[in-house]
C-alpha cells in the first residue's frame, strides 16, 4: 500500500502536472508528441499530467522534451 502523502504533496503533484500540460499545449503537441520525444510511455505522461506519482527519471525527461528546466515544472 502506498504511504500516506499528506494533501499539499498532492496539490504539488497536481501542479507540476498542469504545468506539463500547459508547456505541452503551448508547443502545440499532443501527449503522444510528448511521450515519443521524451522516450517515455502515453500512461507515465498521462498519469504525470494526471498529477500522479512521478520519478524524477521521468520529470527529468518531460522537461528536456519541452525544452525547459525542471525547476521551471517544479514551480
């Protein structure tokens, strides 16, 4: 079972992964765009977007992918 994440974890998962989706949206480009320039699979980044767990590994990419440093999807 997964550890309990007290509520602002959550929010800030929910953040970053707006913020995925924002970037995505403003280059124009689908998931799909998004999980094959990153290397990635559609449900990590669905699930990123979703603001679900992510590793780092994976942020990493998306941000490389979208051409921005991750402390820019971070917040």
């Amino acid at each position: 079972m997964p550890p309990h994440h007290p509520p602002w974890v959550k929010d800030a998962r929910q953040a970053i992964g707006d913020r995925i989706r924002i970037r995505r949206i403003e280059l124009d480009w689908t998931q799909q765009r998004l999980w094959e320039t990153a290397g990635l699979t559609r449900n990590t980044i669905q699930r990123m977007e979703a603001g679900e767990e992510m590793k780092i590994s994976h942020l990493l990419r998306v941000a490389d992918a979208l051409r921005v440093h991750v402390r820019d999807l971070l917040g």
